[in-house]
C-alpha cells in the first residue's frame, strides 16, 4: 500500500523550524507524524479517535 502524506494548509510556514505534522490515510485509521522527522515514524488513530484530536485542537484545548 502506498501512504501519501499530507501537510496542512495552516502548517505554519515552509521553514526548517516551522511546526507542523502530516497525516495520511492507512488501511483503517489515520496516521499522524511529525513533518520535519519523517523518519521517526508516525502514530496510529482510528478515525474517531483523529475527530477527536482535531476537534481539540481547533477548541485551543491541547496541553503539549
């Protein structure tokens, strides 16, 4: 299966120091990984667990 990764429109810029993380849709979840370490590799969600994710984000409601 080949995984194409996607970076957002709102990643911040195209810098070596901008924060972003790129997602890409797996066989039957969502596969989330940092974009400036690619090679680290990436973590795995289910599709709700990803809703959810974002929906905290959008909220301004992560504590990292």
């Amino acid at each position: 299966m080949l995984i194409t990764w996607r970076k957002s429109s709102r990643s911040g810029g195209t810098t070596v120091h901008s924060d972003c993380v790129e997602v890409a849709r797996l066989d039957n979840a969502i596969g989330v990984r940092d974009s400036k370490n690619p090679d680290a590799g990436h973590i795995t969600l289910s599709a709700g667990a990803f809703a959810r994710l974002v929906h905290h984000a959008k909220q301004d409601r992560l504590n990292f």
